[in-house]
C-alpha cells in the first residue's frame, strides 16, 4: 500500500529550516508544499534545496498568509526563537500537527502560556529536541533507562564547539531574541537531563560568562550579550545531580559531545563523534578493567543531511510515526517548557552569581 503523503509547511528557512527541508526529502510521505519567510534570500535558499521539487511550492511572507492560503496537514517551526510565541499561538488556532524548533519560547512566561494552548490543540505537538535522536546518544540513553549503569548517581555532559554561526538579521547576537545561551544552545542538554535522568530540578548553579567571541563584534552600536562558555550543575528531585561543561571556542577539539553517567554499579559514555559507547563496569581494586566498546554506525544520508548527527532524520522519522499513530510524541510541550526553564535558571544564576531554585523561575514550589 502506497503512504499517504503528509502536506507540511516550513516556518522560517534560515539555517534549520533548510536543515528540515533538506531531511525530509529522505521521507518519501513527507511533502514540502508551503513555506514561510519574510526575507526573500531565505526564500531563495529554500527553492534552491528543494531544486525541481520547488516549481509547486507556495511562498509566503508569514505563517497566517500560509495558514489561509495553503491546505496543510503539519507545520515545521524553525524561525528565530522571539518569534515563536507568535508563530505558534497562530499555529494553535488550527488543527494542524506541530513540530517546534527549541527552544520553545524565548521567555519563560511566553512557553507556560504554550502549553496551557497546547492542551487543547488536537494536532500532534512536537518540541525539536535532536540530540535526544542522534543514534549513539539514543544508544546511550536507552541503556542507562535500562539499568546498565545501576541506580543513576551523576550525569555529566561536555559540548566543546564552534562559536554561533552568523544568522540573518544577527537575530542570535542578543539574549533578548534567543533567550541567552544556556536557553538556545543548551536546553538540548538540560532536555536530555530530565529524559535520562527522570525526574525534575530543582535548584541550578550556572557559572558563565562571554570571554572570547563576539567581544569585538557591534550591531547598530550594540555589543552582543552572548555566553560563550560556562559550567553548569543542576540537582534533581530524585536525588541525581547533573552537570553541564560548555565551550563555544574549542572549534579544534576532536569530540564536539561527551556524555557519561555513573551509576552505583558502572560507567557509561559516549562520544560524538565517533559515536562510541564505552562500558566501564565497577571492579575490585587492583583489579583488570573490564571496559566495553561499541561504535554506533549512523545512515550516512541522514548525517549529510544535516549537522546534528543525522538526529533531524530520525527525529522526524519519529514525528511522522506519532502523526500517523504508529508512534507516541516523545517530546511535548511541558517537556519544552521545561527544558527552557532549566536554561532559564542557569542564565539568573550566571548573572546573579547565586544558586537559582526552579521554583523561582516556575513560579511553583
């Protein structure tokens, strides 16, 4: 039986919006019939990844024109995170199955007004959390879940990076657009937090500050107000504690992500890239190390298709599977939410230089 196609716009097609569009052409059900985008370069870029496939898109200044304008089945969300808010309380007037970029809104208080929307909505909604689909961080993640580690004690995340790329406008200079770096960049991490560890924080200590890039970078007159690297750590309720190590100018570094976890009976980690897991079960002392080593391999289409390990492909793969019904939404909009706070917490914490409780960015004890 042939699949039945999935009509879907794309909200904003700067860098990850061609990132989407570039890997759902790998879904043969997926079909990019609309897209939206004030900024005709943007527009350009679009048509020119879709290539043949363009000559029927319809191009829209806005998601209300290609709401009204284009019958649709599923929305892809990738304009810049201060826009969010406004896309998505559009998108929620509709019944159309939502995936979201993270962070889910720029504001904490924009993101609690979502979910309370989104309760409602009939459609799939989907936050854009890739690093949970990168296959060996998805290896990874399914074997602590499955005890390999024992009782979870302490996670530990490294991502060591290039700095922000240039995005149109320079939109990604300013905390006020993305919500700071703990909120752009690494409410990736502080998802996979929760997702691995189970539980919710409860108090975050974040020490960061903007020491190498963008200090001699103004727009209209303005210095950027960007950390650039930090180290965070976040307690959970249930006990576990969660670390993050930040470097936005170690573009020389051979491993962009590391991630271990230390249970009471063993060590897992894995790196990316290569995507290697490395198994380090507890030993007497003295003792031969019994260490395992496993290379997950990746679909080389899906790694070309983008530059997050070939987790937009699988990530859609599971969004396509949860609007059919085949599959459940693996990350709603609470867990946004979330994610965003935690981001939240720690920019208070860098800038106020204090332990920040989550009740104080959630506004619940």
């Amino acid at each position: 039986m042939a699949q039945e196609s999935i009509r879907i716009g794309i909200v904003g097609t700067g860098l990850m919006g061609l990132e989407h569009i570039r890997s759902l052409q790998l879904s043969p059900e997926a079909q990019i019939v609309a897209i939206a985008d004030p900024v005709p370069l943007s527009q350009r870029w679009a048509r020119d990844e879709l290539g043949a496939r363009a000559a029927k898109l319809a191009v829209y200044p806005d998601i209300r024109s290609m709401l009204a304008g284009s019958a649709l089945d599923a929305v892809i969300i990738a304009s810049p995170n201060h826009t969010h808010y406004e896309v998505l309380m559009a998108a929620l007037e509709t019944d159309l199955h939502i995936l979201c970029e993270k962070p889910l809104c720029s504001r904490v208080e924009d993101a609690a007004r979502i979910v309370a929307k989104a309760k409602g909505h009939r459609g799939v909604f989907w936050v854009g959390m890739e690093y949970r689909f990168m296959p060996p961080a998805a290896a990874f993640i399914e074997a602590v879940q499955s005890g390999r580690v024992g009782r979870l004690i302490m996670l530990s995340m490294r991502e060591h990076r290039f700095p922000f790329l240039a995005k149109v406008g320079d939109w990604n200079r300013f905390s006020r657009n993305t919500g700071g770096t703990m909120v752009e960049k690494c409410c990736h991490f502080f998802d996979l937090m929760r997702h691995i560890v189970r539980a919710e924080a409860v108090r975050v200590y974040c020490s960061g500050a903007m020491d190498v890039n963008h200090l001699d970078e103004r727009y209209g007159g303005e210095m950027p107000d960007i950390l650039d690297n930090s180290y965070t750590i976040v307690d959970f309720a249930n006990g576990a504690r969660a670390m993050l190590d930040l470097s936005m100018f170690a573009e020389g570094s051979e491993r962009q992500e590391e991630i271990a976890a230390i249970g009471d009976s063993a060590k897992l980690e894995v790196f990316i890239p290569p995507g290697e897991l490395v198994f380090s079960p507890r030993v007497p002392l003295g003792a031969a190390k019994a260490i395992e080593r496993q290379l997950i391999v990746v679909d080389a289409e899906a790694m070309a298709a983008g530059s997050h390990f070939g987790a937009t492909y699988f990530q859609h793969r599971a969004f396509l599977a949860a609007i059919s019904g085949t599959g459940p939404v693996q990350i709603t909009a609470e867990d946004g939410y979330r994610a965003m706070a935690i981001g939240a917490g720690a920019e208070r914490s860098a800038r106020e230089h204090r332990v920040v409780e989550m009740h104080e960015i959630m506004g619940v004890e």
